[in-house]
C-alpha cells in the first residue's frame, strides 16, 4: 500500500501543474492500494470526494504546494474516518464497571481481555475476570491460566452450562469485593450464528455492562463491516479493540469497524503475550497504514546504498525510532544533491509526506545546514538533542553561525517535527527482521 501511495504522490511530484487528469490518477492508485489494504469501497469512495472538495484546485492560489494538500488531505481524511466524534467510555478507578468482550470465535476475546485488565491493573485499578464462556471447552481454564499468571482474581465454572447464569454471579461476587474493573469474556461462534447473538444480548442483559468491547481479528480482510455492524445491531458495543496487527494484516479494517460500530478502536493487539498490547494512536496507524508496505523494500533499498558496515546501525537505529541532528543534516544534503538517502527515507512510513520542510525552499535547507555546522558532534549524535538545547547553547549556536536566536529554534522545531515522525517507526516488526536478514 505505501509503496502505490508514495509511488503515486512522486507522480504528482514529478508532474508541474497539477490538473485534474493528474488529480484522479493519483486518486485512483491510492484507491486500489487502500482497497488492497481492506478498506472498505464505500469508505474508499467517500475519501475519494472528500478529498477532491479539500482540494479543489481552482481555488489554490498559485505558489501553494499542492502536493503537501494532496498528502495532508489523505492522511486528514484516513485519521477522520478512525474518529467516530465520541471517546469511549472509560473505567473510574474505586467505582465498579462491567465492561464486556465480545466478538467472533479466535478473534482474541480471551487473550484480550487478560490484556485489558492487566494495562489497568499496571494503572492502579482493581480488575477481575469473569468467564461466560461455557461453549467451548477449554474456555475457564484458558482464562484461569491468564488470570493467574498476572494475579488478577477470576470466576467461572467446570459444572454450569448457563453463561447468563455464571457472568451475574461473577460480577456480584467481584462488586463485593470492591474491584473497579469486572470484564466478562464471552463465547464465540464460527460464525455469525444466531444463538451466538442470542446468548450475547442475554449476558448483557443480565449484566448491564458499561461498556461493551468488540474485538476483532485484524485479518478478516473485507469482511469487517458487515461482521461489525452484525455485533452492534446484536449489542450496543461502545468501543473496539483490533488485534494480531503483529501480522501480515495491513488493518484497514479498523476503519470499516469504526464506521459500522460508531465507536472508536482504544487498543491493539500486537502479539500473544499479556503486555503486547498497546493504546490505540490515530496517527502512527494511519502512517503505519499508509507505509506497511514500503518497509521490505525500504530494506532492499537499505542494502543498495548503506554501506554494509553500517546497514544493521542504522535499521536498528530506526526500528527504536532514533533520529539525530546528524541524520537529519545527511537527509538534507541528500536531498539537495538528489542522493540515495532520499529515496532511502522517502520510503518510510509518513516520512515522505513529512520530510521536508514547509514550501521545501532550498535556501531554508541551506539555512539550517549552515546551523547545524555550529553544533558540536555530541549535540549532533545525540538521540535526544531537544533536551539538552538550553538559553545558553541556543546563544552559542546563533553567534557561531551568524544567525539570530529565532532561527536556531526554527530549525529545532523542524528538527522535532522530524524526530516525532522518526519515533512512530519505533517497533516496526519489518524493520527488526530486515535487521536480522542483514547480519
Ligand atoms: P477467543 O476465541 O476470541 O477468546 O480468542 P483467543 O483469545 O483464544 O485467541 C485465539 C488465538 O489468537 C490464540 O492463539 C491467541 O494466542 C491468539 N492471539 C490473540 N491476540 C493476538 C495478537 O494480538 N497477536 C497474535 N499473534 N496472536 C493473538
Ligand atoms: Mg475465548
């Protein structure tokens, strides 16, 4: 999917005026690579006009850089669609919630759930497992295994085959206990069968949740929307939990899931273990989103122009979301003599479309160089040069290279501008295997 969207914004760029010709190939690409990437069409064709009324191109005066809207608009439109306009509802510390998981059989409700209660455990609430699951075997002792493991208190049942009958007593006994956090873990079905929605809006109805989580197995492809809209229609779900993003899934169906429950995504799965779990951020989604796909070839590409001493340094170094003064000043110089790092970062995620800086002038370039050639190499190297910038430092730089105090900060902002998008790499799981490959 990067690949297609960073392929057809260097189209643009290549292209001098921008018309409409030019404006719906560069749609149309990124229309096939978000389809590609299981969004839904109807959400894919409502972008679509969205973005064409953003950038309407009579009224762009001359001397605005049109691909910069272009690019903003996308990334705009794809953040919006994972914004459904309310928060979900969140748990109060020393005031009992019940909050329901539900979803498809596999999809991760169980591994969830443990993972949900042992971030909030780590947050200073007090949560408990309840487990209504009694159509699969296997389903307590699963949930018993997690919940022993992070020392959170569970309930459930070998003998009684009555969900309904388990999650109200499991949820009496915890409300006495004074725990703040009661989830029920509920069955699933192959399918979308109707006993599995029957069971479901029985156990709500008895338990009253505050709030009901959807969970949904990032893989499922296109199929996200209906199988969403189903659970709600089944059960007032009020948040959405996507998991198993460690794989291959690009998560386009976050978007369909969002849009068919009218609530937003608060968590992702990242892996089988209790802390691979992380808050659901809408901007490094969507520039993971718009990337994934760029990233083997960003490793490829690594291979052709890093020397190969120091391929494994600098993924390693992007995969923790390091960035530099140095890197930033090599960037630059690439991109003026149109050299190899600049295709090489115009590969990742959201770098391309955040890169350089506003109006992309040379002279600004050149500017910062000339500032950066004041900076000793330890505030060059540093991974974190923000920090260390004080009243003093800022002083010496500006009389060393002739500038005024405000043109130092200017260049750290834009500095931190770029270090911000370096640190959504953080984790990237291609990355840490072009890491291996490497060696
Ligand atoms: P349930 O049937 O909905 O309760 O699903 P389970 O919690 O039993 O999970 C089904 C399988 O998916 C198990 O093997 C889990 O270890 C696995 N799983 C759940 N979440 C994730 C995830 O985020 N990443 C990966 N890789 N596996 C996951
Ligand atoms: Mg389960």
């Amino acid at each position: 999917l990067g690949g297609r969207i960073t392929h057809a914004i260097h189209q643009m760029r290549n292209v001098t005026i921008i018309d409409e010709k030019a404006l719906n190939e560069c749609l149309n690409e990124i229309t096939r690579a978000l389809l590609q990437s299981d969004v839904s069409f109807s959400l894919v064709k409502e972008m679509q006009t969205n973005i064409k009324k953003i950038v309407n191109l009579q009224d762009l005066a001359a001397g605005h850089n049109k691909r910069r809207i272009i690019e903003q608009a996308i990334f705009g439109e794809l953040c919006k669609m994972l914004d459904p306009g309310k928060p979900a509802f969140a748990p109060k510390k020393a005031k009992p919630s019940v909050v329901m998981f539900v979803g498809l059989q596999g999809a991760g409700k169980t591994t969830t759930c443990t993972k949900y209660a042992y971030y909030h455990q780590k947050n200073g609430y007090k949560p408990a497992l309840v487990c209504a699951d009694t159509f699969r075997a296997g389903a307590f002792d699963q949930l018993k295994q997690n919940a022993t493991k992070a020392n959170i208190p569970f309930y459930g049942s070998y003998t009684e085959s009555d969900p309904v009958k388990i999650a109200v007593e499991g949820v009496d006994r915890f409300e006495k206990e004074n725990c703040d956090l009661i989830i029920v873990d509920t069955s699933g079905r192959h399918k979308q069968e109707a006993s599995l929605f029957e069971e479901m809006r029985q156990v709500a109805e008895a338990t009253k949740p505050d709030l009901v989580i959807f969970v949904m197995d990032s893989s499922i492809g296109q199929a996200a929307f209906d199988q969403a809209q189903a659970f709600r229609q089944g059960v007032a779900v009020g948040a959405v939990i996507i998991t198993k993003m460690d794989g291959h899934a690009k998560g386009g169906g976050a978007l369909s899931a969002v849009a068919a429950t009218k609530s937003p995504v608060i968590f992702i799965g990242t892996g089988e273990h209790m802390d691979q779990f992380e808050v659901f951020d809408v901007k490094p989604f969507v520039n993971r989103l718009l990337g994934m796909g760029d990233l083997s070839g960003l490793v490829d590409k690594l291979q052709e122009v890093v020397p190969k001493d120091q391929q494994a340094e600098l993924l390693e170094k992007i995969s923790k979301g390091y960035f530099s003064m140095r890197m930033m000043y090599d960037q630059y110089q690439s991109f003026l003599n149109s050299g190899p790092l600049n295709q090489l970062y115009s590969m990742l995620p959201g770098v391309s479309a955040q890169m350089m800086p506003e109006g992309e002038s040379e002279a600004k370039i050149k500017r910062y160089m000339t500032t950066m050639d004041s900076m000793t190499n330890e505030e060059l190297d540093s991974s974190n040069p923000s920090k260390a910038f004080n009243e003093s430092r800022i002083m010496r730089i500006a009389r060393g290279s002739g500038k005024i105090v405000r043109e130092v900060m200017e260049m750290l902002e834009e500095y931190k501008r770029m270090a911000k998008t370096f640190s959504n790499m953080k984790g990237l799981k291609m990355l840490k295997n072009g890491d291996k490959s490497s060696n």
